[in-house]
C-alpha cells in the first residue's frame, strides 16, 4: 500500500514539473515569436557596384541598425532575383518583399512621371532627387496602388557618352545610341536613332557595335567600364531617369508599426543621401575616365547649343498637352514639377 501511494506521488510530481516545463517552454516559444527577426529581400538588376545599389546598402545598414536588428535585408542584386524586365511585377507576385526599378524601363505605365523625366532643367541629382520624390509623394501613379512605395531618386542629368565625338546635330544624325525605352523621343528629336535596351546590357553593346554610345548619367563611365569603349561625352544636360523602390503592399501591411515608422523616416532621407552620392560619385567617375582612358569633354558653341535647345524644349510642352487630353493632371504636374526646381536649387 505504501509503496503504491509513493509511485503516485513519484507520478504526480513528474507530471507536475512535466506540466510546469511545459508552461515555459510554450511561454518562451511565445516571446520568441513575438521578438521574431524580419526578413525583408530587396532586389535590383543591375551591379552592386552601381549607385542604386549603393543606395540600398545604405538602406539596409540604417534599417537594420534604427529597428536594433529586427528587420534583416538580404540584397539581391545583378537581376539575381528579379530583372529589369519583371521587377515590380515579381514585387507583386511575392518573389522579392523589395523591388528597385527605372520607371523609364516601361514606357506607358507611369504617364506623369515622364514629364519630369523629360529635359527640364535639372542641374544634378541632389535637386532631381528631391523632386521626383516629391512629386511621387504628391501624385502617386495609379501604377503603384497595390505598393508601398519605399524611396525615390534619380541620376544626375544624362549627357551624351559615344564612341566618336558629337559637337552638332549633324554629328548624331542617324548614330544608334541607347536611351531609356521611354526617352526616346529626345534622340529623335536631336536626328539619332534610339535603341530602347537596360543599362545591364549596354557593355555589350556597345564592345560589340550594337551601339554607338549611349544617353545615361554619367557614373556608368566608371561603374561599368563604359569609358573603354565610350571615350568622348558632350556637355549638354538632357533627361533624368528616375528611380522607385516599392514594397509588396501586403507584406507592409504586416509589419510592426515601429518597423513601418522608421521605413518611412527613410524615405526622404535616402533621395537626399543618394543625391549627394550620386553628385559626388560623378566626378568621381569622370576624373578616373580622364585618367584611365583619356576621356575627351565635347562642348557645344553658343549657336550650336541654341539649336539643341530650339529642339528639345518644344518635347515636354507637347507631352503635357497629351496627358491632358487623356485626363491626366499634366499641366498642374508640371508646374509643381518648376515649382520644386526652384525650392531645391535655392
């Protein structure tokens, strides 16, 4: 009988410890999933060497840093994940939580944005910066409404970069040169022949002939080694292309307040920051090109330049005019658009 009434005490206290481990561990398991790190993949087609992606470093490091390590960003980039061909599409699907595209790259999908992309004036990428992320903030493409838009920023001027040196019109008539897919009607309108293409394919190209140069901002000299074989550009400012990192919106709507609240401290600070980088970066690129490859700056005589400007400046105004037949807001776009010009370039 006593022996009995031992085992069962042996028993009940096992049973009662096993029930009270059992408490702290579902306890523990508990806070742990509360306290749960975030993973948060961001993807960009082209190198890490290039100034977006050193943008989304800089992102990664203040993000992770501000939320004391709960969020962590693992970068994809190179088109590793996504490419410039299904960036925001694969944002959408789930494949990446981040996306970073040019919005340039997909001609027609963001109507508005294209009339500040177009020659307006822009004098470097820290006064672009701030615009195109202020005009982003305050018309919002219908393109991005099941996004959360995270960043936006854009490239210094772009300025002609070729094989052969361009000093008047006559100089590009008929020359293939890459251009953003949505800018062409610049090159057009100066007697070039645009070829739509990725800044990720351009090297190639442009080693192998398929093009003869390119329209871009000019850090690629150095990023990608297009001053090899681009070894002369002019001086004359022409479009700006346009960056926007979006976030798959459900994926936002999930995150902790405190993590949504620092992701949106961010993102004005990072078009300041990627500005003055990008600014600074160019230079950067410009003296290397000088020195590596001897990289020769055309620049347009006065009358030469009054006929560029007599030919670009009729594009933007006949842009707005048809935005404004499809019912877009162009024309208070485009005021808002000098409006920021003058406030950041004060």
């Amino acid at each position: 009988m006593k022996r009995t009434i031992v085992l069962s005490l042996v028993l009940v206290t096992f049973l009662a410890a096993g029930i009270i481990f059992s408490g702290c561990s579902s306890g523990e398991k508990g806070a742990a999933a509360d306290d749960k790190q975030i993973t948060l993949r961001y993807a960009f087609f082209a190198p890490a060497t290039t100034f977006p992606a050193k943008q989304m470093e800089k992102w990664k490091e203040e993000l992770e840093t501000r939320t004391n390590g709960k969020v962590n960003v693992e970068l994809f980039h190179g088109g590793t994940l996504l490419t410039d061909k299904n960036m925001y599409d694969g944002v959408r699907d789930g494949v990446a939580e981040i996306g970073l595209s040019c919005t340039t790259y997909e001609p027609g999908r963001f109507p508005l944005m294209a009339v500040a992309d177009l020659p307006s004036g822009f004098t470097n990428s820290k006064v672009a910066s701030q615009v195109v992320f202020d005009l982003v903030s305050e018309y919002p493409p219908e393109a991005f409404k099941d996004y959360k838009i995270i960043t936006a920023f854009a490239t210094e001027p772009s300025h002609l970069m070729v094989k052969e040196p361009v000093a008047k019109l006559e100089d590009l008539k008929g020359r293939q040169l890459r251009i953003s897919g949505a800018l062409t009607p610049v090159l057009e309108e100066l007697g070039a022949s645009p070829v739509g293409m990725s800044m990720s394919e351009v090297p190639e190209a442009l080693q192998t002939g398929i093009v003869k140069g390119l329209v871009s901002s000019r850090e690629v000299l150095k990023d990608l080694k297009l001053a090899e074989n681009a070894r002369y550009t002019t001086d004359y400012p022409l479009t700006i292309t346009t960056f926007v990192a979006v976030m798959n919106k459900d994926v936002w709507e999930s995150l902790p307040s405190d993590v949504q609240q620092v992701i949106d401290e961010l993102s004005g600070e990072m078009a300041v920051w990627t500005g003055d980088y990008m600014d600074n970066h160019v230079k950067d690129a410009l003296e290397w090109s000088k020195q590596e490859y001897g990289l020769q700056m055309t620049t347009l005589t006065p009358e030469e330049k009054t006929r560029w400007d007599a030919k670009l400046k009729p594009i933007q105004d006949g842009y707005v005019a048809e935005m404004e037949d499809r019912g877009l807001p162009a024309k208070a776009y485009q005021k808002r658009l000098y409006e920021l010009i003058e406030k950041y370039s004060n």
